[in-house]
C-alpha cells in the first residue's frame, strides 16, 4: 500500500536538506519518472541512445569480428552495464538487448543460457570502462582475456558514434 507521501509524489523520490549541524532545512520532492538531461531513454542518459548501441554492436558482430561466438555476448553485457547502465541480471539485459532496434538479425546473437554463469563471475563485478586497472584473480583470467577486445572494440565504435557528424 502507498504511503500518503508516495501518492502525493507520484512514485517519485524525496531529498531532505541538511544546514550545517545537521540540522533539517528543507525537503525536495522529484516527480517520477526522474529524467537525467531530459531524456526518458536510459542509454542516451548515459551518454548514447540505443541506435548508436546498435551500430556499435552491428559492427563488432559477426564471422571475422571480435564478437563471434554466443559466449562472448558476455563481454558487451560487461561493457553495456558499466557504461550505459544496462541491467545488472542477465536476464533483463538479455531482454533489454532483444528490444534493440537491429537493421538485421545478429549472428551469433545474444543468449541468455550462454552468458548466465561466465555474468556472475567477480570480473564482472570491476568496472569495464577502465580495463588498465582491471585485475583478474586467477579463475577469471581467461574471460578477462576473452572479454578484452571485444570491450575495446565495442568502446571504439561508441566513441565513433559519439563524434560530431559534418
């Protein structure tokens, strides 16, 4: 059951202000859905709307290209999660990936059976957005290795999407 609080601010979330000491000065209610630079799409929150995630993935997917297995799909979902704030639970960023706008079917494409154990790993847990200090302990070593190129190419291609069109 909604508090009165919850209805009056429409799900939203409420800030309180402190003033020095400690002391409470004001509280700020925000209005769901709270949108970060106006957008109510999540990945162009981060940085990126999902036509530049698809293009990015189009262009590592693929016979001869870094993403060309179904377990590596395991390296975007590391990739994807840190910086575009995919969902955590593979689950979801299966489903998430599978509303993707794609101008073609993926070859291999994403599944969720193939990523599910190699997700929950503790790399996964360090940030992919800084592998220089990415440190792998022993059992994830050969992921870390798998899932290298494939963030630094899906990172490049981002980027490439991200420069001014002239």
């Amino acid at each position: 059951m909604e508090s009165e609080k919850e209805k009056k601010s429409g799900g939203g979330f409420t800030v309180n202000v402190y003033s020095p000491g400690n002391m409470f000065a004001n509280e700020i209610t925000f209005e769901a859905p709270v949108y970060i630079g106006g957008s109510s799409n999540l990945s162009e929150q981060f940085g990126f709307t999902d036509e530049q995630i698809v293009q990015a993935i189009e262009a590592i997917c693929g016979e001869g290209k870094p993403l060309d297995t179904k377990q590596k799909w395991v390296a975007v979902y590391w990739y994807l999660r840190w910086q575009c704030n995919f969902p955590v639970k593979v689950s979801e960023f299966c489903e998430r990936i599978s509303k993707l706008p794609f101008s073609k079917e993926l070859n291999p494409g994403c599944d969720y059976n193939n990523i599910r154990r190699q997700a929950t790993c503790p790399l996964m847990d360090q940030d992919a957005r800084k592998l220089e200090s990415v440190r792998p302990n022993q059992s994830d070593k050969g992921l870390f290795e798998q899932c290298r190129p494939i963030v630094l190419a899906l990172a490049q291609e981002l980027g490439k999407s991200a420069l001014p069109k002239y």
